[in-house]
C-alpha cells in the first residue's frame, strides 16, 4: 500500500511477487528473478502479475468500491519477449479498466540503457496508461532522462539515501529532487519509509506519497482484502 502525506489514508498499491514454496516457505523475489531472467521466462511472471493486478481492480469495481491504482513493474527483457504494449493494452480492454488504473514502473537504469524501452514508454503514455520511474537515486539518476521522457510520477528508493554518512546532505539532496519533480508536473513517491520521523520530512519537503514499512508492510491479497473494504466503503480514500 502506499498512503498519501497529508491524510495517511491508501491511495494506491504497488504489485509484489513471492514465490510461495511449499517446502521453503515464503521465497523473496531476488532468489528467483535472476533466473527467471536467465531462462528467458520473466516475461511470463510479469504477465501473470499484470493480469492478477487488472483481475482484482475488476473485482474492486464490482464489489462496488471506488478502485485504487496498481502499479505493476515493467523488465527490459519483457519487451525483446512480448509486445508490451499491445499486452498491457488487451488487459484494460478485456478487464475495461480506465488506463491510470494500472501504473507502470520502469527503473531509471531500462531508461537509460534502452531506445526500445523509451519507444514503448511514449506509446504507453499516449495510451493513457501513468508512467512512474522506479528507484531514482540509486543509479544513473540522469536528468537527461527526466527531461526527454514522458514520465508522470517519480519514486525515490530513501533506504538508498539512508546509506549516507551525512544526514544533513542527504535532505538537502531529497528536498531539492522533490522541488525540481513538482516543478516538472509530477507526483513523487517515496519507498522503504519505515518512521514517522521520516514521513513527517517527507511531507514537509513536498513529497505526495509514501510506501514502507511505518504505515503497511507487504502483504499477501487476501489480508490486504481486509485492509481495503474500509476504503472501497469511503470513495473519498482514492484522490
């Protein structure tokens, strides 16, 4: 769940895997996805978390709620696999979802490293479908890329700048990319916040929403099922 700064209340969701062993138990998404890529068949995953995302938005509308958005995470290797966009596309027709119901997070580093993943970028966009980059700061964080791509929502990845040594530098640093996002029209999203401390920089330096540890960790769907119906019961909640 992720959680607006001024209420606290959720206003979207991002979509994680796990791989649900049945003797290893729960097993975390960097134990398998290097393989997956490997063998070529991370695009079959990132099928199956897309079409599980459109299915339960579906199934949020009709139980009569206002939905919220999902963002769903967008490899390099889906798009020398399958055409994304025609995908991404035939599950909001056959699901009939609103396109910004479905988020698409994509790393700075496939923008930077990737002409297709730019090509497939402008399509999604004029299709209506919201565009968010994941983890900036922790990579190439080129602003060439914030100045050539269509990207809506910008999310910050704080447990890479918690790595400084200079807690002072390190909010000047956060302050000013929140700053420079509003001023280039977007949202911003910061993830692994895990206190209130935390949260209330966040909210006095700008950012819109967070996604950690201090208001929800990750949770399997049927919890979370229990966690929305107060939300589908207020449609207020989604903003």
């Amino acid at each position: 769940p992720q959680c607006s700064t001024r209420t606290g209340r959720i206003v979207g969701l991002e979509a994680l895997v796990r791989w649900q062993h049945p003797e290893r138990g729960i097993v975390m998404p960097g134990a398998f996805i290097p393989v997956l890529e490997r063998n070529n068949f991370i695009a079959s995953l990132d099928l199956y978390v897309w079409e599980e995302a459109c299915r339960h938005i579906r199934s949020w509308i009709d139980r009569g709620g206002v939905p919220i958005p999902v963002s769903v995470n967008i490899s390099r290797a889906d798009l020398y696999a399958i055409d994304v966009v025609e995908a991404l596309e035939g599950l909001v027709s056959r699901y009939d979802l609103d396109h910004r119901l479905l988020e698409l997070e994509i790393t700075e580093s496939a923008y930077a490293e990737d002409e297709k993943m730019a090509d497939a970028v402008a399509r999604l966009k004029g299709l209506g479908f919201t565009i968010l980059m994941d983890d900036f700061g922790s990579g190439y964080s080129s602003l060439n890329i914030l100045k050539n791509l269509p990207i809506q929502v910008l999310k910050l990845d704080i447990l890479f700048f918690r790595k400084s040594v200079d807690i002072a530098r390190e909010r000047i640093i956060i302050r000013n990319i929140l700053t420079m996002a509003h001023e280039l029209q977007m949202k911003t999203i910061a993830e692994g916040v895990e206190t209130a401390e935390q949260v209330e920089f966040l909210k006095a330096a700008g950012c819109d929403i967070v996604q950690g540890y201090v208001y929800f960790k990750p949770m399997p769907l049927a919890d979370f099922d229990q966690v929305l119906q107060p939300e589908l019961d207020q449609p207020q909640g989604c903003q």
